[in-house]
C-alpha cells in the first residue's frame, strides 16, 4: 500500500510542480509602447459606422473614420462639442439655409491609399441614401435615416467641392449628421469595391488617425496609427478594446494592469478604485438622458395629476447619490443636458411624496393603484427601478416591475405599451435639442417611431418644428426650452438620473479627455510610466 | 459484438441531434423579439423591417425555414451570421476550440485531483487525513465555480499577483504557447474543482466497496502483494462506477467551463452562444448549440465504450 500510495504522491507532486512552473512563468511578456488597453462593457456590433448603431461601436469607429465635419472632443469643459472641419476643410450655408457647399479638404487620402475627393464623397452618399443608385446599401437606411431624411440632391461642383441641397431649412442638420442613429461618416469607396458592402464590417477603411489591425468578434480589436494621418497625428501606437462583459472581472482586470482604461465601471467599485490610485473621469453635460414613458393608453395615466405625483414620487437626488456614487445628476427636462438649449434651473418637479400623494387623491387613487412597469435587463441594472418602485409604493402605486432581455424589450418598445402597462424606460440623448423630437412628437407615436407612451401635443410639436427651422441659436433654445416646459406641465415623461459617463483610468494613461459626447478622441492619449 | 455496440450508440447520434436542432429551432422562434430590431436598429420603418426579413428568408413559413437550414447543414454549409456577416464556420471553431483547451485542461486537473484524493482517502479510511479530505470535498463539491473563480482571482491575480486576472493571451504581449497555459490555470481550476470533488467521493466509496468484497479477502489471505492486489482486484472492479461519474463531470465541466469563460473572459464558445442568442444570430445558435449536442454524445459514448472495455459483460446489457 505504502509503495503504491508514493506512485501517486510523485504523479501529484509532478504536477503541482508543473501547475507551480506555469504560476512562476513570466507575468506578462515585454509590453508595446503605447499600447491602451480598453476593457468595455460589451463587444462592439459591425465596424460600418453607416451601417450600425450604438455608442459601443461609435468609440471604436469614432477612431478610424470621419466626415465632412467633426465634433472637438478634446475638449471636457464644453457643454457641447464644437463642430470643426474634417474632411471638409470649410462650408458655407446659402443664406435659405436650404444648400451647405463643402470646400473638401486636399491631399487627404484613406488608410488603404485611396484618395479623398468629391467622387469618395459622392460614393459615400449614394451608398447610404441614394436609392436609385448601384452603390445603394439598403441596411444603411434606418441608420442614418434622421440626416438623409432631409437630403434633396447631391451634386459635385468640381473635384474637390461639393454641395448638398436640403428639401427645408434645418439648422441642426450638421450635428444630426454626427449623432444620427448610425453615422455617415466617409469610407474607402475602394474597399468598399474590394470587399463587398457586408465586407466593410471586417474591413473598415476610412481615414481617421488610427487605421484597423484585427478583430476576433467578441475577444478583442486592434487598431493602430495611421502614419499618414492628415492632422495631427496620434499618440498611441496602437489601442485594444477588450469586451469584457462582467463587471468584476473589468475591475480586476485594471486592477492587476491587464487594461489600462474601462468604462461603465460598478458604481460600489468607483471608491476603492480611486482610493487605490486609479483616475475617475466623469462629464457633467453627457448628451444622455434616463427616462420613464408613461403611458397615455392607459387609465390611470391619462390624467395628468398622476402624472405629475410620479413625477413628484421620485427622489432623484437620492439615486444620484445612493446608486450612481455621484456619477449621475438628477434630471428634471426632456432636453439633455449636453444640448446648448439646456436650462440647469429647470426643476419640473422637485420630490414632494406628500404633494404626490394629495395629487393622487384628487386624481379619485386616494388608496392608489396597481401598474406595471416594463424594462431591460440592461445598463443601469434594477437598482434604478427597484428605487423607483419603492419611491411609488410609499405613495400608494404598487409597480409590478416586468424586466425583458434587451432584445425583447427593444421589440417591446418599439411598438408601444400595451394598456396593462403604466410605464417603461430608456436611456438616450444626443447633442443635438432636436433629438426631443424623436421620442416626444406626435409622428414618432409608437409602432411608427419611439413615441412609446402614445404622448402628442401638436402645441409642442410646432414649437419644435420652429426651433428647428430657426436660424437664431438664442431664439431656437428660447423655443425648445419653451417646448420642454410644456412636454414637462403635461408631466408626459419622468427623467431620473443620467450617468456622467464615468470611466476609470489607470495613473499611466495622459492626455485622456472626456469631452461631452458618449465617445472619445484617442489620438489625445499616450500611455506614460 | 463491439463493433455492432458502436454502430448502434453511433446511429443514435443522428435522432439526437436532429431532435436538439428543432427543439433549439422551435424555442428561438418562441422568444419574443425581433432580429430587425437588432440589425435596423429602432428607427427602422416597418417597410425596412420585412424588406429585411424576406431577405434572411425569415418570412417564410417555419417548416420551409427549418427545411432550408438543415438542407444546408447536410451540405456541411453552416450559414452567414445574421448579426457580423461572418460565415458562422469560421466565428464557431476557434471559439469552440477554446472552449475544449478549457475542458480538457479542466478534466485533467479534475481527474489528476479527484482520483488521488479518493484513492488516498479509501486507502486510509476513517483517518485524520480521510476526514478533512471528504471535508474539503464537500465544501468544493457545493461552491458555485462564478464565486471560487473570483476568490481564486483575488489571491492569486490580485493579492500575489502570480497569475493573470483575464483573457487568454497577454494583449499587450506576442502570445505564444507558455502565455497561454498561464492564463489557463486559474480558469481550469475553477471549472475542475467542484467535478473533482464529486470524483473523489465517487472513488473513495467505490474503492471502500472493493476492499471489502469477499474476493479480495480471500486474496489477502492467501497472501497477494498489497500492489498487485489494489491494482488487478480492487481498482479494476471499481473503475465502471468511476468511469461513469467521470464521463459525467465531463458534460458537467462543459457547462462550467461556460461559468469561467464570463469570469475570465475566455474567449470560449459559451460567450458567444450567450451575443448570439441576445442578438437572435439563429445560424450561429444553431450550429453552436449542434456542436455542444455533438461533443456531449460522443463524449458518452467514448465514456461507455471505455466502460465496454473495462467490463465486457455490459456489451450484452
């Protein structure tokens, strides 16, 4: 029995030795310089930025292409990006405000060696809104859906020099231009030949500072710098984004330094992590707004006192400060806080339970009533909800909370609440004031666009038409502020909380800046000792 | 007689497979939600949306969508995925690949762990060193491997810093084989302990057993050499029931080999079985979810075989 018995003890301890040889094997072999490694939250979708929606994706796309114009995101302590030329060197608006001439800027060529010009221009639109055209790509459409909506007729003037007419005047084309669902921002025409439309997603090719390397679809992808990069050049040699999808394991992996940079950290994390060193950076004008829709479909919520004593119910300023670890801001409008038309006095309806509650008496609920609740099992997590549930219980509304995978509830969403159900909820926002419209206007009612609490006030909608057609940036934040006080008296929506963007540096990433925008300009960073 | 065993075990593949194909079919389509969502995005009209559709061919009645799917995979064709555009061949091996590295790694460690454990515990039954190691078995035998992955993380990543805390190779570094076995122990570990435990236990009572059948009495008496004894009378009769508890753990650390790949994000075929499924990739979930079937069967059936082997009286049951 002994001799057996030291048979298996040598295997064993063979192996241990072996594991103990593995554990003492080199930590991690000699770094790139410059190399930032990013640990995000989800895998990016398709790198064809005409072709795709999401914030996620805009940070990695953000870095290899670009547009006519751009937004300045190096800057942080702007409430909103300025737009500056990009592959438009200058434009000029026909004083109907109907033709924008774009004077293209030379000797820009795409990281394949293409180069830019008119023709690239023309291709580009063609592919994304030019339906009678060859190079027409169908998958586009509901992308870039609220900047083409507005395009009458592309033409070149000459090689460099081409001039886009509207079919009615619209002042925040521009940015809608960089914040529309997916971006038109330019490709390579000629890898768009090579690889075919669907290839553009494993072929990205524009003409940003940093240019394509790799991608494993939900491990990991490699950029590098583009040398012949028409600005100035960046810092980095190369940047990874890594998904890594759970929580946790983001921290861990900044804490041993497999990453250098992750986003969307857990708010009970962000503490010890700046406790330990680490650099929090937050933007207090993120374009981004948290709100619940309440649904005017459905009886209790057709009076506007309920309404009103939802609105009162919640206490913002507790989840700012109890959940998001003072990286969110309680929101009190429908105009995002990273728009030029945003008031931070507007306070719609300060937390008042006791006022909710009298509210709701008057309403006939004095004894309250029972609703449901629909949302994702998504971003913010329950705790939000769960909050707002409580909040509404101490006033007398029992919430059933319904959760759905992302997924499913998008579909959920999209066409409507149905009567049984009093509220649901999304996170959204651009930097443009003319984003309200998309979820507040009476042609955005659900199934035909993202209006899903069936809410209109033709009122409302005029004054956003107005603003939008309104050369006058004072006079057009005078009206959208107008619009936002009325959509707020109406008590249609409940904003909550958004998140300031909080992202997580280690103490060798420099130059980081995060600007008010839901993604960033790398070519900034460099990563020091 | 072996051979027509084989032949039978591997004939019933086909049903199995085919029946886990609808099944996983039939559930997909059950789910609400919409793969134009995903791919058009919420500003998609409803005009865009069934272009779409009669695109992927998802306006076609279910049986006909069904037909069409397995027409092509007879033809080895697995299909594009929906959501990257990628042939799902080329999105499925090297994941399902990193997937096996992990099992296989796991059960090795399981195996190497729970056959000492147990065999060393039978051998000194009631012992001082018997009862802790039953203790410690217990114990990781009922941790959820999410939880002991993120302990072993602490101490050994954080705390001592010895191992990495993610991923499968460095991403600031050339990879390379050794960066790869580095990443591979904390995972592997976490997936092997709790099936290792299980296999110890198992060992140590089918060991126990063994010992005391009259047979190897007798053979004490007359005197055997305890080594010859514990290998050609006791081990050997118990094997079948260890073998099969063994082949178990494998389905087992299948499944939480797919825990261990979320915590250390390892780029494995779960992770991906998870996007796609959220993002209704139906190609990608299909073929994923036939691979995993596949690899499960085979995988029993390589386990009864051995058993086949070991004890031929079974072929006849």
């Amino acid at each position: 029995m002994a001799r057996s018995g030291s048979l298996w003890m040598r295997l064993a301890s063979a192996c241990c030795l072996a594991a103990l040889g593995l554990a003492a094997a080199p930590a991690a072999p000699a770094r790139a310089a410059g190399t930032l490694i990013w640990g995000m939250p989800a895998d990016t979708d398709i790198l064809d930025p005409q072709a795709t929606g999401g914030w996620g994706t805009y940070q990695v796309t953000y870095q290899i292409f670009e547009g006519l114009v751009k937004e300045d995101l190096t800057k942080a302590d702007v409430s909103t990006p300025p737009i500056v030329p990009a592959l438009a060197e200058s434009w000029t608006v026909s004083p109907d405000g109907l033709q924008y001439t774009f004077k293209l800027r030379p000797g820009v060529k795409f990281q394949d060696g293409t180069p830019f010009d008119a023709a690239a221009v023309k291709f580009n639109f063609d592919r994304f809104w030019n339906k009678s055209s060859p190079d027409y790509y169908p998958k586009t459409a509901s992308f870039v859906a609220a900047y083409t909506k507005w395009i009458k007729a592309v033409d070149v003037l000459d090689p460099m020099t081409v001039r886009i007419t509207l079919t009615a005047p619209d002042y925040e084309w521009l940015r809608q231009g960089l914040q529309s669902y997916g971006q038109p921002l330019m490709i390579s025409p000629a890898s768009v030949k090579k690889y075919g439309n669907a290839g553009v997603a494993l072929h990205p090719v524009g003409t940003g500072p940093f240019m394509f390397v790799s991608r494993t679809q939900g491990v990991r992808t490699v950029l590098k710098r583009n040398p012949n990069y028409w600005g100035r050049p960046a810092k980095l040699d190369r940047i990874v984004f890594l998904p890594l999808e759970d929580p946790a394991t983001r921290v861990n992996a900044l804490r041993s330094g497999e990453v250098q940079m992750i986003s969307t950290p857990p708010w009970d994390d962000i503490d010890s992590l700046v406790k330990a060193g680490f650099t929090l950076s937050t933007n207090d004008h993120a374009p981004y707004i948290n709100f619940l829709y309440l649904n005017m479909h459905s009886k209790p919520f057709q009076d506007p006192r309920v309404r009103k004593a939802v609105n009162m119910a919640i206490d913002r300023e507790g989840i700012a400060r109890d959940i998001y670890r003072k990286t969110g801001r309680a929101e009190y409008g429908m105009l995002s806080p990273g728009t030029y038309a945003y008031d931070p006095n507007f306070k719609s309806y300060p937390y008042d339970p006791a006022a909710a509650k009298k509210l709701l008496a008057e309403a006939g609920y004095p004894n309250g009533f029972t609703t449901v609740f629909e949302l994702p099992q998504y971003g913010t997590g329950e705790l939000v909800e769960t909050w707002i549930q409580r909040d509404l219980k101490k006033i007398g509304i029992n919430v059933e909370l319904r959760k759905y995978e992302w997924v499913t509830y998008l579909g959920l969403w999209a066409k409507g609440m149905t009567n049984d159900v009093g509220m649901d909820e999304i996170g959204w926002g651009m930097s443009t004031p003319s984003w309200v419209d998309i979820v507040v206007e009476c042609g955005s009612v659900a199934p035909n666009g993202e209006n899903s609490g069936y809410y209109c006030n033709p009122k409302v909608d005029a004054l956003l038409n107005q603003a939008l057609t309104t050369k006058d940036q004072g006079a057009a934040k005078a009206l959208y502020q107008k619009a936002n006080r009325m959509i707020m008296d109406d008590a249609a929506y409940v904003p909550t909380v958004d998140d300031l963007d909080p992202v997580i540096l280690s103490p060798k990433v420099h130059g980081f800046v995060n600007p008010p925008e839901d993604w960033f300009d790398l070519s900034t960073v460099s990563i020091g000792n | 007689m072996l051979r027509s065993y084989l032949g039978k075990r591997l004939a019933a593949i086909l049903p199995v497979l085919f029946g886990v194909s609808v099944i996983i079919f039939l559930l997909m389509h059950l789910a609400p939600g919409d793969v134009t969502t995903v791919l058009l995005g919420p500003q998609a009209t409803e005009q865009d949306r069934v272009a779409l559709r009669h695109t992927l061919g998802l306006d076609q009645p279910l049986p006909v969508q069904y037909g069409r799917w397995l027409e092509r995979t007879a033809e080895g064709d697995f299909g594009t995925s929906i959501a990257t555009s990628l042939p799902v061949t080329a999105l499925i091996l090297p994941r399902f690949v990193n997937t096996i590295i992990l099992t296989v790694a796991s059960l090795f460690l399981a195996v190497l762990i729970g056959y000492s454990a147990g065999l060393f515990a039978a051998l000194r039954a009631r012992s001082w060193f018997d009862r802790s190691m039953m203790t410690v078995t217990l114990i990781f035998g009922s941790t959820p491997p999410f939880w002991l992955g993120l302990l072993l993380v602490l101490l050994f990543a954080l705390k001592l810093q010895w191992l990495p805390v993610s991923g499968m190779i460095d991403m600031a570094g050339d990879g390379g084989v050794l960066d790869t076995l580095h990443h591979l122990v904390l995972p592997a570990v976490t997936t092997a302990l709790a099936p290792a435990a299980i296999i110890a236990r198992m060992v140590r009572s089918s060991i126990l057993e063994s010992l005391g059948r009259p047979h190897v009495l007798v053979a004490r008496a007359k005197g055997l050499r305890r080594r010859d004894l514990l290998r050609r009378h006791v081990v050997l009769n118990a094997l079948p029931p260890i073998m099969t508890i063994t082949g178990l753990q494998l389905g087992y650390l299948l499944g939480g080999a797919l825990f261990s790949e979320v915590v250390f994000a390892w780029p494995g075929l779960g992770s991906l079985l998870y996007s796609s499924i959220t993002a209704r990739d139906m190609p990608v979930v299909q073929a994923a979810t036939l691979l995993i079937a596949l690899t499960f069967v085979l995988v029993n059936i390589l386990v009864d075989l051995v058993n086949v082997l070991i004890d031929p009286r079974l072929q006849e049951s």
